[in-house]
C-alpha cells in the first residue's frame, strides 16, 4: 500500500457540516482530562493515557481519521514530548540533584537565609528570588516543595508557608525549567499557523512583556499577606527592588540574551539587588513573626543533618533522587498533570524522605488569626528552637541554618548556575546558534508514514520532526552537569546513580508529559483544535480577555503551564487568526495567564501541604491563594487586552 493511501486532510465541521455541533465531540478529551484531573483526582499519568484514548476514539469515529494516521500522530507527539521537553526536564533536575548530592543546595540556601532578620525580608529572597532560581532550573512543583520547608524552618506557621511559596511561584514560571513551556508553546503554535513569528524566540519575548509586570507586584504580595498593611508600608522599598529588579531582567533576557536563562538571570540579579539593597537600608522594625508551637517537619532535621555528613547522604532531600517520593500517596504525587505537576510526582519529595511527614511537634496550630506569635527580639531560628521544645527536628533545622560556610563553598554552591549562564550564553552566540541549527547537528525529517493536510490542502508543519540532539536544551545541561560534578567533587559513580534516580522517580511524570502531548497532537492534527477554534472565533475581539483565562485554566486543572500550552497553544492560534487577532499575543497570554493557575492547582496544593504536614487540608490552603491567584489574573487579562489595542500594542513584536 502506497503512503499516500492514508492521507488525511482536515475538516472542522465534520458533524452534520456544523461547526458547533462539531465542536462538542471536539472538547471531549479535554473534558475528559479535566473531570479525571479536577473531579475524580485521578492520578495524572492514567488520566492523560485515558484522555489520549478520547482523543483517538473522537479522530477515527467522528473526524474519520485513518487509524494508522492518529496513531502515527500519537507517536510524535509522545516523541516530542520526551524530546526535546523530558529532555530538558530530566536532565535539568539532575544538575539540581548534583547540587543536593553534594551539600552545596544547603549551602545555597543558608547563604540567602543569613541575609536578613526580618522574616519578611527572608521570605522575599527565599520564596521569591531563590524560589524563582529553583523553577528557572528544575521547575516542575520544585520550588514550592523546597521553599515551603525552609520557610517553616525559619519560623513560619505552615499555612503561611504554603500560601507564601505558593504565590511566590507565578511570575518565573512561563521560563521555568530553562523555558520548557515556551519551547512547548513555540512547536504547537508553529504547527498552527503560518506567522513566521510563531517560534519559541518570539514567543518568549512577548510573555517577557507580560509577565514582568507581575514580578513586580508579587513581592509586595508576599509581604503584604505575611504582616498586613503594616508588612508593606515598612518593607515595600526592599520588595519593589526585587520585584522591579527581576522584571527588567527577565523582559531583557527574554528578548535579548536567552529565553532559557530567562529566569536564571532574573533570579541571580534580583537577590544580588535584596542583598546589596539591604547594606545601605534596613526596615524601620523588625517584628519577630516566628510561629510558636510550629516545627518544620522532620524531613528538615533530614536535610540538615545530612550536609553536616557525608556529602552523599543528603540525596534524599533532593525532588528527584528522594527515596520516600510522594508518588505513591494521593494526590500529592503521581496526580501532578504533565510538566510541573507530573514531575512534581518527584519534586513532591524534594523535602526529603518523607514529603509527607508531619511536622516532628504537635499537630500545626495557627495560632492567632494572622497565623503568628509575636515574641521578642531573639532571632528567629533560636526562638523556633526554644518554641518547639528543642525537639530534634527545629533543633536540627536550627543548626543548619546557624552553621557557617566558607566563601570557597558559598562559590562552589552558586557555580551550576554560573555554569548554565557561560554554556547557553554561548550557544546563543548569533554564529554559534546558526552553525548549531545545521546538520549533523541539527536534523529535520517528515515524521514517517504521516501524511496530514491542513484545511487549506497543504501539509501540516507540525508533521516535521526537528531533532536537535547537540543545540537541544537539555543536552546543554549535561554538559552542565558533568562540569558541576568537577566543580562540586562528586565521583562519577554518584553522579551516575543520580542521574538514574532522577529517571526512576520521574516515571510516572515521563508517561504524563508524554502522553499529554500525545493528545495534543492527535487533537491538533485531525482538527479537534481547529473546530474549538472557529467556536472560540465566534466570541470576536471579546476573545483577547478570555486568551488568559484560558491558559489560567489549563494550568489550574492540570498543575503545569506546559500542559495548558501543549492543549492550547494551537487553539489560541488559530482562533486569533480567525477572529483577526494577533496570533503573537494570544499564545503568549496563554502562557501568562497560565502561571497565575498554578497556586490553585489541585497538584500544587497538594504538594504544599504534605510538605508542611497538612495534608487533607488543602481547602485551606486554597482559601489563603484563591483570591490572589484571580486578582492577579484579572490584570494579567487587562495588560493582554491593552496589548491588542493601540494603547500597548507597540509591545506586540512585529
């Protein structure tokens, strides 16, 4: 049988030549995804395989796909999904790992835990700034998993923990994991539309006009929901320097240096501002916020005695290479959607060996209705020690936190992601970047025995394969990793054993992500996407304030911002072109306003509160973030609508 037997062209109204009724049968593997995912809290690897099922079923019986052609379709999209974004992922968490192998995560973390006594201010630059270091290089549910403990071990309540780190993790995260979003975004939309400007470049430059106007508030957020009004009229300068110093630096790099360092730079930059900030000013009061009767939980006292051992036996603090991975209880693990949360069936145990423990003290308490204890002027760490009873947990917490690093070991700590800067930087070099783009080390081939034609009788872009093995992202981070494990002294066997662990617990989120993008591409390729988009295209010009939500949604029901790009990219696309709007704007507010659902995401909720020992207790943590998460979506949807006018629409790139 020929090739060209099986070819297939797409019709967007295949259901009695309506448009609408076509559309019905069109959402049901979303619906599908959404109803496993919200409402039956099926895990997440079973409900993508179930929806990409609804998927096939809804090509071959209603779109009259050939079987051969959805499965073909099917199998590039699970390709994708492993190469280039898994690629990424894996590889990145690994170098994270490294750092968590050898001790050095903890000396990270104590050397931006020292920076200031006030509460407030630590939790700007660990929630804030080391958390946006965090999503920059591992993502996926990683920050939040790691930042909520150190914050407990710095004396805050856990709900307050939780809904801090929570917030904190919105603005990096459209460039989280060295940008795999945008790289998602980048392939569906070019597969999409025929805008030359629909490359992840571009795309990244124009969500790095979108989302630093969000770094700049969520600071003030932080410490505004920390201490009130009293919290940001005496620490608003010190939270407006992070904030604005992290939103130039990610609209620069995101259009100048590289979408991949985007966050790394941010990060980097706005911590260097804090700490500098904080020589020449200091807050006007410096209340003691520590928590009474609040002990973080045990895998603290893990982490902390572990650096103070041997080097290697810290590995089960780290997201990927813990062994007690939360995967296997509840939502809290295996639940996570595709990227963030698939792989946060890992970073869910970045806590250490027992993501869920409970707190080593008595069960969390709030307290007062601000969820604090106001005490004397002790330090923080000291008082959570003498709070707690001393109990080996806070004592061990306390101790690493007190314990002093030499400035060798500080450099060494920050070197992974100096090294990172030096290799991406290089590659972003304009020769090195064409030369890279070239064969042998760049290859592009039709996806074998895949033959799909657009609506308009030519062939699909999205059915060519490009396979940068060299220039591809997280073969850049192997590279990276090995010069970390010189730099760090770690012997090829752990580092091995590392990278395999990062694999193994990384499983469950391997099958998600995967098949995630395998509905994405049988959706797109037999003209689900393009049906919902001419529905959508009904809505006209009113659609540029629903593009946000869109992606908010995505990303509220699946835990990833990956995810809601890999389901919707192409539907913003495509309904932009339809309705007359910027293809450009709406792809990248589908990522934007997709950062803003991830606070309320069942999987991220999850994660937040096994890590302070409040599992089943999730709805609170919700009430606390709710009202900030559609806030702060509310401007987003302002700011996109603005762009589509001539208002901001010089912002647009053209």
């Amino acid at each position: 049988m020929g090739p060209m037997v099986d070819q297939f062209r797409i019709v967007t109204d295949p259901v009695g030549n309506s448009v609408g009724l076509s559309a019905i049968f069109a959402v049901l593997p979303l619906l599908t995804l959404f109803v496993l995912l919200g409402v039956l809290r099926m895990r997440a690897w079973l409900a993508g395989v179930i929806a990409l099922v609804v998927a096939l079923v809804v090509a071959i019986t209603v779109y009259s796909v050939p079987v051969g052609q959805s499965v073909l379709s099917a199998t590039e999209g699970a390709a994708f999904g492993f190469f280039p974004i898994l690629w990424i992922v894996l590889n990145a968490i690994w170098v994270y790992n490294l750092t968590v192998v050898s001790g050095h995560f903890d000396v990270l973390r104590r050397s931006m835990a020292r920076v200031s006594p006030d509460m407030r201010v630590q939790a700007v630059i660990v929630a804030f700034c080391f958390g946006a270091l965090l999503e920059a290089l591992a993502g996926f549910g990683t920050p939040v998993a790691v930042t909520v403990v150190m914050l407990i071990a710095l004396g805050f309540s856990p709900i307050r923990a939780a809904s801090v780190a929570l917030i904190a993790n919105t603005a990096p995260v459209a460039f989280g994991a060295l940008a795999t979003p945008i790289v998602t975004l980048g392939t569906v939309a070019a597969g999409a539309g025929d805008d030359p400007r629909l490359n992840s470049d571009t795309l990244g430059a124009m969500v790095g006009r979108q989302t630093p106007i969000l770094a700049v508030v969520v600071p003030l957020v932080l410490v505004l929901v920390i201490d009130g009004k009293r919290g940001l009229r005496q620490t608003w300068p010190v939270a407006l320097t992070a904030g604005l110093v992290f939103g130039v630096a990610q609209f620069a790099a995101s259009n100048y240096l590289s979408v991949p360092l985007t966050d790394i730079v941010a990060a980097l930059l706005s911590a260097a501002s804090v700490i500098g900030f904080l020589r020449i000013w200091k807050p006007s009061h410096e209340p003691d916020m520590v928590t009474a009767g609040a002990a973080p939980p045990s895998s603290v006292a893990t982490l902390a005695a572990s650096t103070s051992g041997a080097p290697g036996s810290s590995a089960g603090s780290g997201p990927a290479v813990a062994s007690g991975s939360s995967a296997g209880s509840g939502s809290s693990g295996g639940s996570g959607s595709s990227g963030d949360s698939g792989t946060s069936a890992g970073s869910g145990a970045a806590v250490g060996s027992g993501a869920s423990a409970a707190p080593a003290g008595s069960p969390p308490d709030d307290g007062d209705p601000d969820g604090t204890a106001r005490g004397g002027k002790d330090s923080p760490t000291p008082q959570l020690s003498r709070a707690t009873g001393a109990t080996g947990a806070s004592a061990a917490a306390s101790a690493s936190l007190e314990r002093r690093d030499s400035p060798a070991e500080i450099v060494r700590a920050y070197a992974p992601y100096l090294i990172i800067i030096a290799i991406f930087s290089i590659i972003s070099i304009g020769p090195v970047k064409a030369a890279l783009a070239k064969s042998p080390w760049t290859v592009s081939f039709a996806w074998p025995g895949l033959h799909v034609l657009g609506a308009n009788g030519k062939p699909l872009s999205s059915v060519t394969f490009a396979f940068g093995w060299l220039p591809a992202a997280g073969t850049m981070m192997i590279v990276a990793g090995i010069l970390t494990a010189v730099v760090l002294r770690i012997s090829a066997g752990k580092a091995l054993r590392a990278y395999g662990l990062t694999y193994a617990n990384l499983r469950h989120a391997i099958v998600t992500v995967m098949a995630v993008l395998a509905l994405a591409y049988v959706m797109n390729q037999s003209g689900q996407t393009n049906t919902l988009g001419e529905a959508l295209a009904a809505t006209g010009g009113v659609f540029v304030i629903l593009s946000p939500i869109l992606g908010w949604i995505g990303t509220a029901v699946t835990g990833s911002d990956t995810s809601a790009n890999a389901l919707f990219g192409a539907l913003q696309v495509q309904t932009a072109a339809k309705a007359g709007l910027d293809p450009v704007l709406l792809a990248a507010a589908n990522s934007s306003g997709g950062v803003l659902g991830k606070m309320i995401s069942p999987q991220n909720l999850a994660i937040a509160a096994s890590a302070v020992g409040m599992a089943g207790r999730e709805g609170d943590i919700f009430r606390r973030v709710v009202l900030w998460s559609v806030v702060l979506l509310l401007v987003m949807c302002a700011i996109v609508a603005l762009q589509g006018t001539p208002v901001l629409g010089w912002m647009v790139p053209s």
